[in-house]
C-alpha cells in the first residue's frame, strides 16, 4: 500500500510539473517585451507627421534576431463605404544606439506595411535598442465640425503583441497646442496624463499589455495646416466595382451589342449545316451538275422516304441524325449485323442473350463492322451480353463509337470529326469567360467592372451553342433529309401502308432504324397485325425468343438487349479500372513504418520579434 501511495504522489507531481511548463508565464513569450518605447512626432505646416520611435527590446527574456514592426496605411470611412482614409508611409529609415544589426526588410501588402529588422544568423539575448524614423501624412482634420480645430488624432501603437513598458508620446507642433486627449485600453476606455507647452504636447501612456491600443489628439487653431485635408483613396467593394453611370451603361450596352452580333455571325458562319442551293431536301446534284453550297436557313421540309438512304448503314444513320455516336447506335448496328446473317442472337432468360457469329457469306462488312465483331467474339463464336462485363472486354463501346465518327468523317457527312468539332467553341467560350473575369476585376478597380459582362456574354454564348459546331457537309445534309423522310415513314406508315420489297424482309431490315428513331415498339406492332392479318410471316433467324406476334413481348426482348449490352460495356470499364487502380497501389493492407507517419490606426505600428 505504501509504494502504490508512493507511485501516486509521483504520478500527481508529474502532472503538475507538465502542466506548470506549457502554462506560459506570460502572454506575450513569443515575443521579446519592449522596456522602452518613446515616441516623437513632428508636425510640418503641410501636415506631415515626423516620427521617431525610440525602443529598447529584451532579449535577455525572449532570445531574438530583431523586432519587426507592422504599420496600417489606410482605415475604413465610417461614412462612406466606398473610401478609405489613407495615411501614406515613407523614408523609413534604422538605426541602432547598441549596435544591433539594423538590416532592414519593408513589405507592403494590402494596405500594411511591414518592416522587419535585423540579420537571420544573428540572434541576441541581451536587450538591444533601436531607432526608427519615418514619415506619415493623413493624420491632420483640418477645422474638425465639432471641436473646430485643426485635430491630429493618431494611434502610435495598434495593438501590440508583447507588454511595452514606459511608453510615452511627444508632439511637436508648428504652433501652440490648445486641447489635448489620450486614452489607451482595448476599447480606448482608459483615459491617460496628457499636458501641453507652446507647441508641445506629452502624453504619458506608462506600461500596455498585449493586445491594448493608445490614441492621442492634439488639437491647433483651425488653419495652422492651411486647410490640409485628409487622404482619401477608392475603396474597391463588390458593390462599386460595378457601377452604372451613363459612361459605363453606354460602353457596357455598345460592347454588349457588339458581342451579341459577334456571337451572331460566328454561329451563322460556323455553326450551320451547309446544303445544296435550289436542290429538293435529299436529293444530291447529278453528274455533270453544277453544285450550288450555302447556309441552311430554317426548318426543312421532308418527303416521306420508303428506304434507308442507299449504302447508309444504321450505325452511321444515327450518328448523323444527332453528330453523336452513341450507345443506341451501337445496339443497332449488332441488331443489324443479325439481320445480314452476321450473328445470331438469342434469349438466354433472366433478361440475357446468348450471341453467336455465324460468318456470313453474302454481305459486305465496313471496316468498323468487322472491327466490333472481332472484339465481341475476342473469345470465342459464342458469348453472353453478360460475360462481356469482364474486364477484358472494356472498351469496345468506346472503340465503336470512336470507329463511327471517323467513318462519318470519310464518307464526307461532316465537315470535322463530331467528337471533337465541339472543342474550339467550348475552349474559346472558357477563355472569353476568364477574361470577362480578368476584365470586370482589372476595370473594377475604377467601377469599370461592367465592361467584363460583354466578353462573358460572347463567352457563355459560345458554351451553351459549342454543340452546334458539329456541322453537316451539303451531302451530309442531304443525306440527313433523306434519313427523315424514311423517319417519318417508320413513324407514321400502317399496317395497310407497308411497301414490301421482292426478296427483303422489311420488318427485319428496317428495325435496326426503328430503334435509331426510338419506333422498335410501333414497327413490331404494325408487323404483328400483319401477322394477326395473316399476309406476313418474318423471317426470324437471327432471333431466337420472344414471338414477334406478341409485339410487348418482343418489344421488351429487344429493350433487354440494348441496356443489357450497354450495362455490360460499362461494367467492363468499371472492372478495368478498379484492376488498373488495384494493381497501380499494390495488394499490402498497410504501410511500412518507415513510410512516416502522422481610434486612426494609420501610421501606428503593432510590434514583435523575430
């Protein structure tokens, strides 16, 4: 029992200890304490304030290099948000009675100056003194409303981080003192000794903890300063950078104008499909014929088209209806590549498809046809839509779609690859953004600010229409009015309407487009009331499922499909990248233990060491 009382005596004056050595014995011990601190200020008929600061800084205390001094060069306007008093500092000059180091380092920045004194490989730990002269104006209200005098109102120390002991202030006018104050505190609460004679004012401050503030006023008849009036400067706000005046509103509404008129002719010139002049939409200039381009002007009228435009396949149709390779069109280029007896596919149940290659012999493959079909059966004849979420087949949408801009692109339907025609519009609508920006901040400054709305108009412009730029050749819009036509015909023909072809399966060579034009669930319902007709039997050997003649059925097969497939491609670029990330970080479950682990304040100055 003794040793455990023992060992809780110790463990007590442990804690104890510990805490009596991180409770600082003073606020202030990152700073030397100034024991000395006199200071004299010089008033010149034009209202300049010569001061002279007189310090002894111990370092006997708080080891240190030098103090610095921070001074504030403006403060707010009470009365008029939009200004700020200024009291503009210069000729800051060092010295040092002790022979201190006095190299001395001035920053300015957002209204303050700093100024730091002494060397980096030069630390003292014996007090040290120092004298620091320099100029301020702005300190002078001329025939001040209330006192009706000529008031020099300054606060020589704003807040101070260490204890300043013996301070004490000294003015010196160009005629003699009839009023004086000084107070000190946080709040300026605590009145301090001030008396004049003749044209000097002393203030005796005593001793300031950190954190406190002096203010001292001096008040001269009215016109010892000539009328000298205080400093102001524009005080940029948000709500004064943007000022409508008649000069601003005028340049801001030409610039503006012109803007919208430059966004105007850069759609007009670059953002229109080109088309073939005094042609019928669709129909493309003879041999021999002289072809006539310009601008498409408005909405077109269609003819009604009862076949696909000749030698289009339906992957590149779709790209050229919307200038976007997307995932339908893949889904419908695979449908149609069943149809040419390129595959086959079948239901597999739990909304799954089983697709088989069955290499046909009698039809023409593109080169991106062939390309997406190799990818697919990468593995083998045969593959479900659901095996395709492995990894190793990422990719192959992207690689399709990819494959389809560049063959729009040869057969000369666009003018530059869709996938990226966008991209100059976009990039020059963001810079046309940042130099609204860069405008209205730079102009802001004088309240000019509005001048950055015009370049952000033509910017935003450019953004919201960088779409449209994906513009279609004469021969790719005359190849698109034709797709509308044949559209339209999907869209409207019934049962009784349907042209058949000698040798074609209709319902089978048109449902790719169906699905293009988002009508796969109309085209199969008009063939199963043919079928319920019974004056039309498919032929369905590329599909094996769901009966056409119950068009819902076959319908939602068909849906199943396409997101299947879609689903599938994107969940094999998923497990691609989550293997890529897996093995770029490695298969540890940790980290190595060596790897680290885990009143006027104008012209005063606040003051610490360094």
């Amino acid at each position: 029992m003794r040793t455990l009382r023992i060992g809780l005596a110790t463990l007590l004056l442990a804690v104890v200890g510990i805490l009596g050595l991180v409770s600082p014995a003073d606020a202030d011990v990152d700073n030397a304490p100034v024991t000395r601190y006199h200071v004299d200020a010089t008033l010149t008929p034009d209202g300049v304030a010569q001061i002279t600061v007189e310090m002894t800084m111990d370092f006997s205390r708080v080891p240190g290099r030098g103090p610095w001094l921070s001074f504030s060069e403006r403060q707010r306007d009470g009365n008029n948000p939009d200004e700020w008093f200024s009291f503009p500092i210069s000729n800051i000059s060092v010295s040092s009675p002790s022979g201190a180091r006095t190299d001395t380092l001035v920053e300015r920045e957002d209204g303050n100056v700093l100024v730091r004194i002494g060397n980096q490989n030069v630390v003292y730990n014996t007090p040290q003194e120092y004298v620091i002269t320099y100029d301020v104006e702005g300190l002078i209200v001329s025939d001040q409303e209330e006192s009706g005098l000529d008031e020099f109102s300054w606060n020589p120390l704003n807040r101070p981080e260490q204890t300043i002991s013996d301070v004490q202030v000294t003015v010196n006018g160009p005629t003699d003192v009839v009023r004086t104050a000084c107070f000190r505190g946080a709040d300026f609460d605590i009145e301090c000794p001030a008396a004049s004679s003749g044209a000097t004012a002393v203030y005796d401050v005593g001793d300031l903890n950190p954190g406190e503030q002096v203010q001292v006023v001096a008040g001269f008849p009215a016109g010892t300063f000539g009328g000298v009036e205080q400093i102001k400067t524009r005080r940029v706000t948000p709500s004064n950078m943007f000022e409508l005046t008649p000069a601003t509103g005028a340049a801001t509404a030409l610039l503006g104008l012109g803007a919208i008129a430059a966004l105007v002719a850069i759609t007009r010139r670059h953002a229109r499909d080109d088309v073939y002049v005094g042609l019928t939409p669709g129909l493309t200039p003879g041999k021999g014929q002289e072809a006539r381009i310009g601008k498409k002007s408005g909405k077109q009228n269609v003819a009604v088209a009862f076949r696909p435009p000749k030698n289009a396949r339906v992957g590149e149709v779709g790209t050229l209806i919307d200038a976007t390779a997307d995932a339908v069109d893949i889904s419908a280029t695979l449908v149609d590549l069943a149809v040419r007896g390129h595959l086959r596919i079948s239901d597999a149940g739990h909304n799954d498809h089983l697709l088989t290659r069955t290499r046909s012999r009698g039809d023409r493959l593109e080169d991106y046809e062939g390309k997406l079909l190799e990818r697919i059966f990468k593995h083998g004849d045969e593959v479900r839509i659901s095996q395709l979420r492995d990894a190793s087949y990422a990719g192959i949408q992207d690689k399709a779609k990819s494959d389809l801009y560049s063959r729009v692109v040869a057969r000369k339907w666009f003018k530059r690859n869709p996938a990226t025609a966008q991209l100059a519009p976009l990039g020059f609508g963001v810079f046309l953004l940042l130099v609204g920006v860069g405008v209205a901040v730079l102009f802001g400054q004088f309240g000019w600010g509005l001048l950055g709305i015009p370049f952000a108009i033509l910017g935003l412009g450019l953004i919201v229409t960088s779409g449209k730029f994906r513009t279609r050749t004469a021969l790719g819009s005359a190849v698109l009015a034709e797709t509308r036509g044949f559209e339209l015909y999907l869209r409207t023909a019934e049962a009784n309407q349907i042209k058949f072809e000698e040798g074609i399966d209709v319902f089978s060579r048109y449902l790719p487009y169906a699905m293009i034009f988002g009508v796969a669930d109309r085209w199969a319902k008009v063939f199963a009331d043919l079928g319920a007709m019974g004056v039309y039997e498919p032929d369905l050997s590329w599909y094996y499922g769901a009966n056409l003649y119950n068009s819902y059925a076959f319908g939602t097969a068909l849906g199943n499909l396409s997101h299947g497939f879609n689903n599938a491609m994107s969940e094999a670029s998923a497990a691609a990248a989550a293997a890529q990330a897996q093995s770029a970080t490695g298969s540890s479950s940790g980290f190595s233990g060596f790897s680290g682990g885990g009143g006027f304040s104008g012209g005063g100055a606040s003051i610490g060491s360094w």
